[in-house]
C-alpha cells in the first residue's frame, strides 16, 4: 500500500491519469490525497470529481477554487472570465458534486507522520491543535445549513491579523484565508493578500520562512511559482502548475519520492 499526495489538479483530468498510470496506482490498495484546488481553470473538472468520487481511498482538502466554485454554484458568487467550471454547473450531478465539496475538511493532519496537508499553509505562529480546531469552525459552518451566507461573506482581505477574539464572519474569513489563500505574511501572522505570486511585499515574507519548533511537516498546493521547491524541509509544495502548462506532481508519502507528469495542453 502506498499513499500519494497530489498537488493542484484544477480539472486536468488527461493528466491526472497519466500520473495515476505512472506511480502505477491501484485503487483500493493504494490511498490518494489531494491538496486542494481539485477544480477549475482546466478543462475537464465532472471528470475530475467523478474520478475522486469513485475511488475508496480518498481524503482530500479545499482549496480557493473549490470554495469558489461553491459559492458560484449556490448563487452566492458570478462567474468570472477566467472561471472554467460550466461543465460541472451544468452537470445532472451538480448537487452532489456541491454536497461532496462542502462536507471536505480544510486541514487534515497525520499525527503518525506528524504532517499536515493543507491548500496554502499554516501559520508560522500557531500550532497544529489551534489550527485544527480552527479549521473546524469553518468546517461546521460549510456543513450546516448557514453555508450559503459563509460562502457569501468569504471573499475579501481583511481583516490581516489574527486575534482570538474575532468574531462571526470576520473570524472565518482570516481563517479560511490562512489555510486557502495564504502566501506572505509576517512571523505574527499578519497576512499580505494582494501581490502577486512571484512579488514578495516590503515587510513580508513567504510563511514557511518562518521556522517552527514543532518539527511539523506541511505538504501545500496553491503556489505554482514555487516550481515544487521552497529551500526549507518541512514545507513540501506540490503545486507545480499544471493548468499553466507546466506539470502536476504527486509525493509518495512512505519515503518522500516524488512523480511528475508533463502537461498534456
């Protein structure tokens, strides 16, 4: 049995099973993890989910894009020009694919392994149990039956700093945006949301610069600009952005290997 843990798919179907094909995948013994961002900006998303839907060992987390597709697709958001989603809008399978989404985690951690997959990353000044039990919040919200009013209020950048007595939307808001949309911030946890990928702000840093003393393990989609390297240990980026051309990259959780496959289109 091995597990493999998938950086961003984004609805590239064709390529999600040449790197099936390539680790040499077999369902129902081996597990598959996915960190995030499952759908969109690609071209074959229903294939995508289906393909997930139909496998017995799965854990997946959510990424931006999927909250995204979410929201648009409980009227809570518009589509926008670079959304590539129409497929599973209009999907005989819609309400599945939206219940299956929204009952996904935002975090999960291996306590064996001691490693966390999330879809951007963990804020250098909290701990794991904190960042579970936050997680949770926004878990249950998208559970319940308020989920529509939380996909509504998600969107924004403020507020930018943590502190423990946020309250309702505000507080699930900076939590999401840490564990979806997180790039630099500052060691307090100060988010920076609006440079681009590849532009480090004055005063910022990229998250995992900031060192930890709980020895955790981050596996992370989310930043292709990384190009699968970060330059520290403990934080392994997965997104190597297949949907930009480029190539979707799996590692082999017992022993570290990783396994890519070129982008088909």
């Amino acid at each position: 049995m091995s597990t493999y843990i998938i950086g961003d798919v984004q609805g590239c179907f064709e390529e999600l099973q040449k790197l099936l094909d390539r680790v040499d995948y077999h369902s129902g013994r081996d597990h598959l993890w996915f960190a995030g961002d499952l759908i969109n900006r690609g071209p074959r998303n229903v294939e995508v989910l289906d393909l997930i839907l139909s496998e017995p060992n799965v854990k997946c987390v959510l990424g931006n894009h999927d909250l995204h597709f979410l929201a648009i697709a409980t009227d809570q958001q518009t589509l926008k020009r670079s959304d590539t989603i129409e497929d599973l809008l209009y999907s005989p399978r819609l309400d599945q694919y939206i219940d299956y989404l929204r009952h996904l985690p935002i975090l999960h951690y291996d306590e064996a392994e001691n490693l966390a997959m999330v879809h951007a990353g963990i804020p250098p000044q909290m701990g794991i149990k904190t960042c579970l039990a936050l997680a949770s919040e926004v878990e249950t919200i998208l559970q319940s039956d308020q989920y529509p009013a939380f996909l509504k209020a998600m969107y924004g950048n403020e507020p930018s700093a943590w502190n423990n007595q946020l309250a309702g939307m505000d507080r699930l808001r900076m939590i999401t945006n840490y564990l979806t949309r997180m790039r630099y911030c500052t060691r307090e946890g100060e988010l920076e949301l609006t440079h681009k990928a590849d532009i480090q702000p004055d005063g910022f840093a990229p998250w995992f610069t900031f060192e930890r003393s709980d020895q955790l393990q981050v596996v992370f989609g989310h930043w292709a600009a990384l190009n699968g390297r970060t330059g520290v240990d403990f934080a392994i980026p997965l997104d190597t952005g297949c949907v930009w051309g480029r190539e979707l990259t799996a590692m082999r959780l017992e022993d570290k290997t990783f396994f890519s496959v070129g982008a088909i289109s």
